[in-house]
C-alpha cells in the first residue's frame, strides 16, 4: 500500500476522557458503536443535521464586531470595489479550515499541545502567550461591538454588557454540550437578519455582482489605504483563534474521521454564510452612504445603523444593530473557548463543556475571566484607549496569523500525527503560496503600523521583492528535491485505513527530526515574530502616551 506501516492505536490519544463517547449534536445523536453505512438521502441527511456544529460556528464567530467593523469601512470608504477580496479568501477559508478539522477528528489533540509536542516549549509558550493575549483583546473588541449595537438601541449599555457577559458565561456553564451548540447555532441563524438588511437598501445588484468577480482598487482612493483595508480584510476574515477553536471544538463534539465528509460540509455551509453576510455588509453600506458626506468617512459600525436608518428607514438601521449585537456575542463566546481550550491542551486540564464547572474548574475560569475582564474593561475604558485596543486586535492578528499558518502546514505533514490523511502534494503548493502571501502581507502591516506614512509605492516594491523571492526559492527547491514516485494504493484499503486510524498517544510518538533548511527558516520565523510584536507593542504604547 504504501511505505507507512499502521498499527490500530492501543488506546485514543486524547487528553480527556469526557472527548470519548456519543456524539450529542444540537440536532441530533450518533452513537459511538454507530458504524452502519448512510444509504439515501434521509439518513445522510440527519448525519449532517447531528455533526453540524464546528464549521457553522467558526465560519459566522468569524463576522464579529470586527468583522462588521472591517466590512463596513470598506463599503462606506470605497463602495462595493473591494467586494473581490472576499471570492478570493473562499479557498483560504476552506483550504486552512479543512486542515484543522482533519487534526481534530484524526489525533484527539489540540492544536496548542500538538505544537508544544512536536516544535518544543518555545513555539508551544509563543502559540498560547500569543492566543492568550491577542484573544483577550479580540473579546474587548467584541464588546465594544456590543456597547456601539446597544447604544444604537437605546439600551442602557452598562446593564446591557453586564447581561450579554451573564448570557455568554450562562451557556457555556450548562455541563452540556448539546446545550452550548443549540444557543450558538441558534445565534448563527440569527446573524441571517443581514440579508433583510440588504432586500431593504437594494444596492445596485448589476454593481455587486461585476465587482465581486472583477478585481480593482477604489477610483481615486490612495494606494497606501486601499492595500492596508485589504490587509485587514484578510486579516479579519482569516484569523489565528479559528484554527485553534475548530481544532478542539471537533474533538470536544467527538468526531471521528469516519464523519469526515459531514464535517466538510459544515464547514462549507458555514463559509457560503460569511461569505454571504460579508457581502450584505459592504454592499448595504457601500448603498446607505453613496452620495453623502458620509462616504468615505468611517467612524464605527454603530454609525453604519444610524446611515442605514437614514437611508431605509429606522427597521433596517435596528436590524443591523441587532445583527452586529447577534455577532459580537458569537465571536466573544467563540474566542473565549478557543482560548480555554488551548490551555487546557497545554496545561493537561480537563477541558470539556461535556463537563460541569465543578469538574473542570481551570477550563471554565478562563473562559469566564476573559469575558469578565473585557466586560469590565469596557464598561470603564476610555473611547479613545478602546479605539486603540482595536487597532492593536488588528494589526497582531496580521503579524501572528503567518506563524499559525506555517505550523499548521508542518502539522499536516508530519505522519507521525496524521498517518494516511497528511496533505498531499498539490495541497502542500497551495497552502505555501498562502503563508508566503500572508508572511509578505505582515511585513507590509508591520511596516505601515511603524511608519503610518508609508506611501503605496513601498508597499508594491515590498509585494514585489517578496513574490520574487518567494517564486526563487520555490524554484531552487523543486530543482533539489525530487520525490519519488507515489507507490500503488488499493482505493478500498486506503479508505478503510483513513476511516480507522487514529493517532497513537503523544508520548508514543518518535521526536520529530528537522533538517538544517526547516531549522533556518522556524529560526528566521521566530526572530521575525518577536522583533515584528516588540515593533507594535512600542507603538501602541507610545499612541497611548499620547506621542
């Protein structure tokens, strides 16, 4: 079959026995001796109904307040013209969405503790440090989306976030899975108020749609802003806590690789809704404020209610606050259990919502001291610090995201952890030209967070000198390394060995080896990331002081 000789596992790998049992969806129950095959449509189809979870969630936490902030600005600075980013990150989504789940159904593990595991303390302190502290300021931006939909509303914004904290704590507290899904599915289905949004504004759909699959930049915008937006699309749209909450949310829910294909689908029914939602954002506001002396003067997306309401009247303005409210709860109950998760991984806690607060005290306090914190923080935070905070969310989810993204790559290939489901070749191409991308789009966010007036000209001569780079090393590699021919498979083998295997324990696994090239580069990646976040910090500091 092939030159990986597989034995079944002596026993599942994962670091918490409540991840071993029935798969309990919000819509439905597998049984863990479940193993008769789906035949015709209604069986598959209440398959589906029970694994969807993970992708959905993911895919809509991914519009949260920063999301819609992102979005807003595009369409209200410059139209619909940057509509093309987001057909462009559909196969970033799915590619680097697809991979993690792959990790989560085939070990067991978190991707925090596969790190640590497989790269050493370093990498494994730097992925949680980082998660840590970039995850804590996503969850105050997501309650500063909060405090913007509720003043809008007319809701007094102290009770107001004091609720919304007590609602997102309340649900994950239940000891039941089943419970949270429900609540963040529910949730999700709720974010479709953008679509009415959208019906109500009707911008120009001839518009939306030449500009969704014709790339250009906004007529007469400045190059500088038009490329910097367009970082923070992919930076919003493509974030670091995704792949980790996937990850463990796909082990917690119990998935196997046998429901691979199920999963799958989650995840694209998820990806058509943000995309989907994305869309609704920028093409309402792009319509709302044509024509105005709003365009092109974006301040935050509780002023895209008040323009949508002058625009189409006060239920339009009040759907999309509800929607922004709807979002920020998601991504702040999202962002709060990736993080939970990861130290619990690393940490070896139990880390389960299978579990009640008294039997996974360490988990649960997380959790609930992230949402607590940027609660408070909030409620008494100055507009100008929380300005800042959201600007720094930004700018380190773009430094950072490039690291996340190599070691997922490393992971997928190692097959020690995945056995017969590593990439294959043609994934592992496309998955590098994402990181080379995403690491020259860093270095480009980096640089303009330093030196603000960095004109568009810089920022090609970066984008150039990068891809050349890039397009040569990638040609001396492939004129070095030639594998070897593929070895014969049996199709119906290899399925039923993919449909079975699972990692052995950490502790059974041989040390990865790294050759002197990979050691270069993880040691150029390492020195990048810590000058690149020392550069920010010091930034944001010195804009806080005031210079």
């Amino acid at each position: 079959m092939s030159d990986l000789v597989i034995t079944d596992p002596p026993r599942p790998a994962v670091l918490d026995p409540a991840h071993l049992g029935d798969i309990e969806g919000a819509f439905g129950t597998i049984r863990r001796d479940d193993t008769q095959h789906r035949r015709g449509w209604k069986a598959r189809l209440l398959t589906l109904l029970a694994i969807l979870g993970p992708g959905l969630i993911v895919m809509i936490g991914d519009n949260d307040a920063g999301g819609f902030s992102t979005y807003a600005q595009a369409g209200q600075n410059y139209g619909t013209a940057l509509l093309w980013t987001l057909l462009l990150l559909v196969p970033v989504l799915y590619v680097n969405q697809e991979m993690v789940l792959r990790l989560g159904a085939v070990t067991g593990v978190g991707h925090a503790r596969l790190i640590l595991e497989r790269f050493g303390r370093f990498w494994g302190a730097f992925s949680v440090i980082d998660l840590f502290v970039l995850n804590g300021l996503t969850i105050v931006t997501e309650f500063i989306g909060i405090n913007l939909a509720l003043g809008y509303l007319g809701v007094p914004r102290g009770w107001g976030i004091v609720v919304a904290a007590g609602i997102v704590i309340a649900a994950a507290g239940t000891g039941s899975f089943r419970r949270f899904e429900r609540f963040s599915l529910a949730l999700c289905f709720f974010s479709l108020l953008l679509v009415p949004v959208f019906i109500m504004v009707h911008p120009p759909l001839a518009e939306v749609g030449r500009d969704l699959v014709l790339p250009r930049l906004p007529a007469g915008a400045r190059l500088s802003d038009a490329m910097l937006l367009i970082i923070a699309i992919v930076g919003t749209t493509v974030a670091p806590w995704q792949l980790f909450f996937q990850q463990s949310y796909v082990i917690d829910k119990r998935i196997t690789p046998r429901f691979m294909a199920y999963e799958k689908a989650d995840l694209v029914i998820g990806i058509l809704l943000v995309v989907i939602g994305a869309i609704a954002i920028i093409a309402s506001a792009a319509a709302a404020f044509a024509g105005t002396a709003g365009f092109g003067n974006f301040t935050d997306a509780g002023a895209i209610a008040s323009g949508l309401e002058a625009h189409a009247g006060r239920a339009a303005g009040v759907m999309f606050a509800l929607a922004l409210l709807d979002a920020s709860i998601i991504g702040a109950s999202a962002v709060s259990l990736a993080t939970a998760y990861a130290i619990g991984d690393v940490l070896s806690l139990r880390h389960s919502l299978h579990r009640r607060p008294a039997e996974a005290g360490g988990f649960y306090a997380v959790y609930a001291g992230l949402i607590v914190a940027s609660a408070v923080l909030v409620l008494l935070g100055s507009d100008a610090l929380l300005g800042l905070l959201t600007n720094a969310v930004q700018t380190l989810a773009g430094v950072l995201l490039p690291s996340a993204t190599v070691f997922l790559l490393l992971l997928c290939n190692d097959k020690a952890v995945l056995g017969p489901w590593v990439n294959g070749r043609g994934l592992n191409l496309f998955t590098g030209a994402v990181i080379w991308v995403l690491v020259m789009l860093s270095i480009v966010l980096t640089t303009a967070t330093v030196f603000p007036d960095l004109s568009g000209g810089t920022i090609l001569a970066i984008l150039g000198l990068g891809s050349a780079f890039g397009l040569a090393g990638y040609g001396s590699f492939a004129a070095l390394r030639r594998p070897p021919a593929p070895p014969a498979v049996d199709d119906g083998a290899a399925r039923a060995l993919r449909a079975s295997w699972r990692m052995p324990p950490l502790e059974t696994l041989e040390t990865p080896r790294f050759g002197l090239g990979k050691r270069v580069w993880m040691g150029v990646l390492r020195a990048y990331l810590v000058a690149a976040v020392v550069l920010v910090v010091v930034k944001v500091a010195l804009l806080a002081a005031g210079r």
